[in-house]
C-alpha cells in the first residue's frame, strides 16, 4: 500500500525546502505555510497529491504543486519529483512579501 497522504512537515523536509525537519515545523506553525489558500499552522496537517503550497522560505514565496509523498529523505534528485515549481519565474523579494500578504 502506497501512502498518498503525508504530514506537511515530513513533506517539507523530504523535498529539501527547509533543512530540518524541526524548521519546518517552525515555518508551519509561524503561518507560513498555505494550503490550497487556506493558513496552516500544525504540522501534523496532513498534504498530497494535487495540493498547492504557498510558502515564505529563503527570503522568497514560493509556490508549489505537490505531485507525490516520500518515503525517504534522499538525494535533491529525487526530491524534485516530488512537486512542481508553479512560482512566478521573476519575483523579486518585494513583490514575494506583497504576494504572500494578498493571499
């Protein structure tokens, strides 16, 4: 049986976003993080396939489609087939602050 659901923390450590797992349960329960347009701040907060994840991480926004769960922390290869990258291609820092604020 595959696993189709995964927490949001989990995710986010998997997919190298954050270094740690323990960062991105801080960047989660700051409110940092958004699913499908909605604030999340649990890290228990269960994401998948399809999901899209609005977050503020490095100093930028960036948005993402979640495409599939780990199983492991593996290498950035790997990691990177986990999401697409749907991020506007040139935003500065500035215009990232406003996005995030918008939404």
């Amino acid at each position: 049986m595959t696993e189709t659901r995964q927490r949001i923390d989990k995710w986010l450590w998997f997919t190298r976003m954050v270094k740690t797992r323990t960062l991105a349960q801080a960047i989660v329960s700051q409110g940092q993080v958004r699913v499908n347009k909605s604030r999340v701040v649990k890290p228990s907060h269960d994401v998948g396939p399809g999901d899209i994840l609005t977050l503020a991480v490095h100093g930028r926004v960036r948005v993402v489609r979640i495409l599939g769960v780990g199983t492991r922390r593996g290498p950035a290869s790997e990691a990177q087939t986990l999401f697409e990258d749907i991020s506007a291609s040139e935003t500065t820092p500035a215009a990232s602050e406003k996005l995030l604020h918008k939404r």
